[in-house]
C-alpha cells in the first residue's frame, strides 16, 4: 500500500474530498494531519498532499526539507494568487500545484 499525507493549513472541504476519494481506495493508506497541531513525520509517506500550506500561520519549512531531500512528490492544492510565493519551492521534484477552490 501506499502511504499518503494530506497535510492541511485547516479543516476544509477538500480535504474531506481527498480523504473520502483516497480512502476508497485500498491501495492507499491516507493520513489527514493539521500543521501546527499535530506531530507527523513526513518522511513516512510516499506522497505528501499540501493543502494551503506554508501558510502566514504554519510555517512548513522543516517538511518541505526533508521532503525534498528524501525525494517525496508533493501535491500543492493552493488559492492561485500564492503561486509566486513558492518560487523558492520550485527547486523541489516532483511537484504539482492545483488550484483550490
């Protein structure tokens, strides 16, 4: 199975839809954790969705270390506006931006 980590900013309606859809699945073992609240450790998981993160709130600086240097795809799903905010991310692999809702 494959372990995914949606990793959110705060309970939103996506991440009720990537858990549903993911979990349907039994292929793939789906974690939901809230940066700032709970303690996961990234490197568990074979893909890692970012929902809203780093936000002005939650600073995901330590995850996103340690998902690039272990290679992990990474999921962005982030209101448009912040894609130049993530240039700095850009030298990243293996990542995808869709826009949220």
């Amino acid at each position: 199975r494959q372990n995914i980590l949606v990793l959110a900013n705060a309970p939103h309606p996506d991440v009720a839809a990537f858990n549903s859809i993911i979990s349907s699945n039994k292929n793939y073992k789906i974690t939901t954790a809230f940066a700032g609240n709970d303690k996961i450790s990234v490197s568990d998981f074979d893909l890692v969705i970012l929902h809203n993160l780093p936000s002005d709130n939650n600073d995901v600086t330590a995850e996103m270390t340690i998902i690039r240097n272990k290679n992990i795809p990474v999921l962005y799903v982030e209101p448009a506006f912040k894609y130049q905010t993530k240039r700095h991310w850009y030298s990243c692999k293996n990542i995808v931006f869709i826009p949220a809702t």
